[in-house]
C-alpha cells in the first residue's frame, strides 16, 4: 500500500525510548513506566545521527551521547526543559513525561478514508509499533458545525492494502479500532468506564453457550494522541462493534454463488417509530439505512441485496400483537435478561440518549432462531453528562432525580405485561446493589480513571489543549470538581432509584415521560391508539375474528 506520508523521526532517544514532538504546545512527550513514577529516574540518552543534534542540555545541563542523566523524582507533571544546536539553530523546548500509551498518527483528515501510518509507543516496551492503514472522521453528532475534538476510525492494512489484524493494548486481534475522543464530556472518561461496568455487569446473550467469548460492549484503554505532529489529548483507543464481538455466525455463499445470511447485526441511529417499536413501514433490502436503523452485518459491499425482515417482523410482534399472544412469545423474540439488565444501566446512568438510538441489535443465526439480543454503544451522555455543554447541565433533563422513561415499547411491554418481569428486574437491581453497583463500587470506578489520567499529566495537557473550547461550552476542565460532581451525582442517584424505580415490586411507568393510558389491545406503549380495523402486517391472520400471527 503506497503511503505518502510520514511519521516524524525522533531526535532524542531515553533509555532507548522515543521522545515525541508535539508541535502545537513547542514540547516532547515521553511514556515510561507507571512503577517509575515518583521514584529518581537515571535514564541513558540516545542522541540520534540523523537528528543533526549537538550541545545537546537536559534541565540547563551538557549532556554527551550516551550519557546517562537523573530525573528526580519523576512524574507527569513536573516540566523538563531540552535544547540543543541544529547546525546555526537552537532547538528548545519542554520534555514531559507519561505512563499512558501514546498514539502517533500521520494523515489527511477527511470524512472518507485516507492512507495513514501510526506509531503506537507502550510505557513498558522499548520500540514502538509501527503500523499503516486508513484513517478517518466518524460520529454524527462528532462532525456537527463547531465541533472540534473528534471521533476517529482506523482500520489497520498490510503493504499490499489487505487487511491486517493486530492486538493493540491486551485487547482483542483485529483490523478495525476506533478513537473515542470524549468530546463533550468534562471527564473524558464516561463512555470509557460505561463499558466496562455493562461488561462486568450485564447478562451472557441468549447464544453464550455457543459463543462463550461473545462481548455486548467494547473494551478500551486510555491513551493520549498526537495526530500530525500536533498533540490532541486524551482518547479512548475500542474495539469496534461488530460480528467478531458478538461472535455471531457468519453468512455462507455456496458454489451458485447464492448467499445464506445466519447472523445479522443491525445499529439504532436515530429516533423513529422503528427503533421505538410502535410502527413500521416498508422496507428496501438495498438499502443500507430503513427506519433509523443501518444494516453492520453483513454490511451492502459484502451481501446485496440484505434482509431486513427478521427486523421487521420483531417490531411488528412488538407493535401489533395482542396481550396474551405477547406474554406467550415475547421470549421467543427477545433475550429478555439482557434486555432487562440494559434498562437498569440505563437507569442508574441516565443514559437519556440510549433508550431507543445507539443501541445494536443482534440476532446469533437466523436459520435458528429470531431472537434479537442488543449490544451497548455511545454511552457519553450518562452521569449528569448531555451531548451538549451550553446550556449546561440542566437539572431537568441530566439531574440525578429525575424520572427517566426510556420510551422502547419492548421494555414497556415486558414491564407490563410479562408475569414476574418487573418483579425479576427489581430482585436483579438490588443483588447488583450490593456489588458493580454499590454506591462504593461504581463511585470509585469513575473516580480512578480520572486518577489516572492525573497522575499520568494526561489531565494537564487535556487542559492546555482544550480548555474554553466550544464542546465543553466554554468551561474548563477543572478535574476535581468534576470528581466531585461525579461523587455525588451517583449517590444521589442511586438513592433516588432506591426508594422509587426500584423500590419493591410495584410498577412504576418507565414506558415514556408523559403518563400513558394502556387499557389492554387498545393502545401500544405510547398511547398511540391501535384500531382493530388497523391493516394486517406481513406474518399476521384471521381467525375467528382475532389477529394472529403465523408463528
């Protein structure tokens, strides 16, 4: 694969160790080992051949190649200054250490791919990994007028432009890896740790004993990021979700070239009565998009024409179906644990732009069976956090007391309908009450990664480079009060879900944030009446005088 660009060569080597320059701030960054951290660092300089480098200084003192120098002690805060002579120039500037990963990316910023190369620098191994592929913008929201810390895609190629599948940071082997940039959160860490708690959290999906190593979420790591010689602060490098995460079954295409779907993924993108689950509409198998719904596996370039009607007729069960034939099927429709546990995170989160959108849905294989499962994606609006920082916060719509109806007709239904559900969901939140979502537990969760962050320098240079920026609304970053907030936004919510949503085996309305009037085959869940002369949807019959459905 033919690359025109390219990485910027290092000039100074520590203990073997690249030190890269970030143009913007006029400073180098090095990534060492978190168990130096406060302690005196002796590290032997390297002055590079190439780098045309003499009179080299470290802390305003000589320093010949080969040397070794004391930092003392060392951590990610304190500055370091550097100098040296290029022929009749000085170069200058400050040296400032990291324990996270650092990411060197070179390449044209664009909405479509691009050729790009990458450097990824680990603070425990000496050469960093070399790596090239295509580089692109993603997120709607992300790309929006005024926006400015983006969200990126990297899919890893070989020389021969073909895929190539590495494990990056202890996470899984692939091609596909996102950049999660955290753009408007004041914490950068929201969407990061959401992950992780629904990992620890949620219910195996209906096929686990299939697939054992089936993931509904995506693993990350945090690491800062340099993209063309600038530095762009702190990012979260995930998995991508996919087939390979859900480990659903692949399609087959025989010898006639004739193509067998098995496993389908489809992502909520917007709000519609599709991915509410209270009306449909006709559908195009080619097309990508149906309904506020994108086609992910197969994807169009892979199988055209796809097949949305699995989907389909799983909202049409969900929007048109009688009472007794719903508490009878529904099962057979939906992994209702899963489902179950999605909307007690979503709960405890406030996760106000989840409920309907940024949802995957799954099925394992469709020869088998027609059951959808969900994967979790795009949770940074959760904790108090909206997708947008002016105006701020408002206590009605992200404030830790407010009743929060998620408005999908599936969990409404469930909730309402299906014997000993809302009993099992109530019995489900307090068992995890007393661990992943102890007041303790999930408090200090969120609370480390920020640690993290400032202990690493993360934190400061997140500051330099992005503080009074348009995302966050003009505010700063101001870490502590942010741990702060945090602190108590969870307590308080947990208390508010203790003694209401979840207080006994009582129903509560959790099917939308208006009141909603459901008497029995009249009205679906958002009190949109149902007529009974309403037209029949594919897979649904008459027989004596009542609407059935064929399976």
């Amino acid at each position: 694969m033919a690359v025109n660009c390219l990485l910027a060569q290092a000039q100074l080597q520590l203990n073997g160790k690249d030190i890269i320059r970030d143009n913007r701030a006029g400073q180098w960054l090095c990534t060492i080992p978190d168990s130096v951290f406060g302690t005196d660092y002796e590290a032997r300089v390297t002055v590079l051949p190439e780098s045309g480098w003499t009179d080299v200084m470290v802390d305003g003192v000589p320093v010949d190649d080969g040397q070794s120098i004391w930092f003392a002690p060392v951590d990610g805060v304190k500055p370091h200054t550097i100098s040296a002579q290029v022929g009749d120039s000085t170069v200058s500037g400050t040296l400032l250490f990291s324990c996270l990963p650092l990411l060197e990316v070179d390449a044209v910023i664009s909405k479509d791919y691009q050729p790009a190369r990458f450097r990824l620098h680990h603070p425990d191994s000496i050469t960093p990994m070399e790596l090239q592929g295509r580089f692109k913008l993603r997120g709607q929201t992300t790309m929006m007028a005024g926006r400015h810390k983006h969200n990126f895609h990297i899919k890893l190629e070989d020389e021969l432009g073909e895929k190539l599948n590495k494990k990056l940071l202890g996470m899984r082997d692939d091609n596909s890896w996102l950049l999660d940039a955290g753009q408007t959160d004041l914490s950068r860490i929201r969407n990061h740790v959401a992950h992780e708690l629904w990992l620890d959290m949620a219910t195996k999906p209906y096929y686990a004993d299939r697939e054992p190593k089936a993931r509904t979420a995506c693993r990350g790591e945090l690491i800062e990021v340099l993209i063309n010689g600038n530095y762009e602060g702190i990012y979260t490098l995930m998995e991508a979700m996919d087939r390979k995460q859900l480990k659903l079954a692949k399609y087959e295409t025989d010898t006639a070239a004739v193509t067998t779907l098995h496993g389908q993924l489809w992502k909520a993108v917007d709000y519609t009565g599709g991915t509410t689950f209270t009306s449909v509409k006709e559908y195009d198998n080619n097309s990508e998009t149906w309904f506020g719904f994108e086609t992910k596996y197969p994807e169009l370039d892979e199988v055209s024409p796809t097949d949305y009607s699995l989907l389909y007729n799983s909202i049409v069960f969900a929007y048109s179906s009688y009472d007794n034939l719903w508490r009878r099927k529904a099962k057979d429709y939906f992994d209702i644990p899963v489902i179950r546990d999605y909307y007690i995170l979503l709960q405890v989160l406030l996760a106000i732009d989840n409920g309907n959108k940024n949802i995957y849905w799954a099925v394992y294989d469709k020869q088998v069976d027609t059951k959808l499962t969900l994967a979790v994606w795009d949770l940074d609006c959760t904790v108090g956090q909206d997708w947008t920082n002016d105006p701020f916060r408002l206590e009605s719509r992200v404030g830790p007391e407010r009743k929060f109806g998620i408005g999908n007709n599936v969990l409404g239904r469930l909730n309402l309908l299906i014997e000993g559900f809302h009993e099992d969901m109530v019995a489900r939140y307090q068992e995890l009450r007393k661990g992943v979502l102890h007041a303790d537990s999930i408090t200090q969760r969120y609370l480390s990664h920020i640690d993290c962050l400032i202990h690493a320098g993360a934190a400061a240079r997140e500051c330099t480079r992005w503080d009074g920026d348009d995302d966050l609304g003009g505010h700063i970053l101001d870490w502590e009060a942010e741990k702060a907030y945090i602190a108590d936004w969870l307590q308080r919510r947990l208390h508010y879900l203790d003694v209401n949503t979840f207080a006994s085996a009582a129903i509560d309305d959790i099917a939308a944030d208006e009141p909603t009037v459901v008497p029995s085959g009249t009205y679906n869940l958002l009190g949109q009446r149902m007529p009974d002369d309403r037209p029949l949807p594919p897979g649904f019959y008459v027989r004596n005088g009542k609407k059935m459905i064929k399976n």
